[in-house]
C-alpha cells in the first residue's frame, strides 16, 4: 500500500511540475516527500526511490503533454524536441509518450538485473575525486562551447564564480538547496501572466 501511495504521490507531483512555472525536480521531490510521509533523513528508501522515480517519469510526460495543449516546453528535452518539431501535434505525442514508456519499461528491466551491481560498484568509487572531476569537466565544457560560439568570456566567468557561490551558501548555511529555485518562480509567473492576459 505505501509503495502505490509513494507512486501516486511521485506521479502527481511530477504532474504538477509539467505545467507550473519555476517548479523544478527539487521542488517536486519535497512535494512527492510530503506526500508519502518520506523525507530526505528517512531510511524508507524504497518509497523514497519510487516516489522520485514516479516524479521524474511523470515529469517527463506531462512536459509532453504541456507542449501540445499550450505549446510551451516544461523541461530541457522539451524544449530540444519543440526546436526539432515545428507544430507538435497529437501524433507526436501519441508516438512521444508511447516511445518514453517502452524506454522506462527497458530501463527497469535492467535497473532490476544491473542495480545491485552498480550500487556495490558505486561503493568503491571515491566521492570527492568523482566530484572534482564533474566539476573539471563542466567547466571545460563551458569554455570550449563559450569560445566555439565565441561567447564573453568575462560574463561568463563572472557567472560561474557566481553560481557556484550560491551553490555551496545552502550547503554552509544548513538549508536545501532547492531554495535556490525560488529565484525563477516570481519572475516565471510574471512572464506568463503576461503571455496569457
């Protein structure tokens, strides 16, 4: 019973992140959390994992869903598929959302085989010398695509000093780091309060 309540929770929240502006993962993790009386302290890791896998999947569908009813992408991909798709119609959607639960189907099948293989692997690894080498590569990437697109170098720069200056304020100040979000919600609103009046 409380893994269809972890579920159902997970796939509402995700619902909701489809159509809301300034809503994020983090958001509806919290939300999906709430829901299900699981928290991130909570050592009920199953209902946690199948409410944030509810969310992401559920997220995912209705930001297709967000596209053909009011032509606006919720998510990253969404946007990517409305720059390759001219007028998304119900067929694609149809074929979209189709498509997305054949890849979740798979994707369990071989979470189940691979899962605890890839957890015991995972142990092993060092954390913070994965970290530093994330953090490498993201910038490397932001450098080579600033100076390919021949992007200001300087604004970029002092974006990235920024970000990752908030990034770790959460972190020293003992708060989650969702709240970095609420930046975004206001200014969204205001934006499509305009669009739509």
């Amino acid at each position: 019973m409380d893994a269809v309540k972890s579920i159902f929770a997970g796939g509402t929240a995700g619902a909701i992140l489809g159509f809301l502006p300034g809503f994020g993962p983090a958001q509806g993790s919290i939300i999906a959390q709430g829901a299900c009386g699981t928290s991130d302290d909570s050592d009920d890791t199953k209902n946690f994992l199948l409410a944030n896998s509810g969310l992401n999947t559920s997220d995912t569908l209705f930001s297709l869903i967000a596209i053909y009813l009011i032509g606006n992408p919720r998510s990253g991909i969404a946007v990517y598929m409305s720059y390759l798709i001219a007028e998304f119609t119900l067929a694609h959607l149809m074929i979209f959302t189709f498509a997305s639960l054949i890849a979740v189907s798979i994707s369990l099948m071989i979470c189940l085989k691979l899962g605890d293989g890839f957890s015991n692997l995972m142990q092993g690894i060092d954390y913070r010398k994965l970290s530093i080498a994330v953090i490498i590569l993201m910038i490397v990437i932001l450098y080579a695509f600033a100076i390919i697109y021949e992007g200001p170098i300087l604004y970029l720069t002092l974006a990235l000093i920024t970000t990752t200056a908030m990034g770790l304020l959460p972190h020293y100040l003992g708060v989650s780091k969702s709240h970095l979000m609420g930046v975004l919600i206001l200014p969204a609103i205001i934006i499509y309060m305009q669009m739509y009046i």
